[in-house]
C-alpha cells in the first residue's frame, strides 16, 4: 500500500528528487526492519516495511520518468520491456541467493546479508546521485 502512495503522491514532483527521496527512504527502512526483533518487534517491522516500501514505489515512479521520455515514441515498449525484465531479475536473483544462504547460514545471517547489501547498494546510488550535476 504505501509503495502505489508513494508512487501517487511522486506524480507532480521533479522525478529526480523523488528519485533521491525514495532511494533515501529505503536506509531507515531496511534498518527498522533488520532491527525489529531487538526492538519493538511488529511495529517496527510494520514501519520499515511501510517506508522501505515508500521507497521502492517512489523509485519505481520516478525511474520510469526518467527512462521513458528520452526514448523515441516507437522505442518506448521495447525499453519498458526491457526495464521490467531487468526489474524483475534485480528482484528475483536475490531472493532466490538468499534461500540458498538460508539453508547454508541460516535465517538471521542470510537477513544481515541481505540488509547491509541493500544498504550499500543505496548508499552508494545516494552518493553518486548527489555527487553527479543534474542534466536535463
């Protein structure tokens, strides 16, 4: 739910900071969810669930934004077939590693893992982000 709100709230924003502002939303996300069980359990799982999904939806919005009007008319399908295969193989690989890992590391070590790569990967899209001039 909160990833279509954010995705509805993005629509009159410049795609480029909600962009940044979903990638942002993704680090408290992910540390509330890894750290819910030492926490206050549901609630916090609900909240970094709430706003790692705010993120995903802001970044699927504005990504789109970005990726579509720079396409000639008669390229647009094809990029959007193209986004969604990547899409789906940036979503479904690493969930498909960490049932591997479960089963080799276990649960709480596969979901370390799995955080502090998201964390990473986010951090490190923030800081090139923020470090590259805006080009129309």
């Amino acid at each position: 739910m909160s990833c279509v709100m954010a995705g509805y709230t993005a629509r009159t924003r410049p795609a480029r900071t909600v962009n940044l502002a979903g990638t942002a939303l993704l680090v408290p996300g992910v540390l509330l969810t890894l750290g819910a069980p030492h926490l206050s359990g549901l609630p916090a799982l609900f909240a970094g669930t709430a706003l790692a999904g705010a993120g995903f939806g802001a970044v699927t919005h504005s990504a789109l934004r970005l990726l579509l009007p720079p396409a000639a008319p008669r390229e647009r399908a094809a990029t959007l077939a193209a986004y969604h295969v990547l899409s789906y193989l940036a979503m479904s690989v690493p969930a498909v590693l960490a049932g591997l890992l479960t089963t080799r590391y276990g649960l709480s070590t596969t979901l370390a893992l799995y955080a502090v790569a998201v964390l990473l990967l986010a951090l490190t899209g923030l800081a090139r982000a923020t470090r590259r001039p805006h080009t129309a």
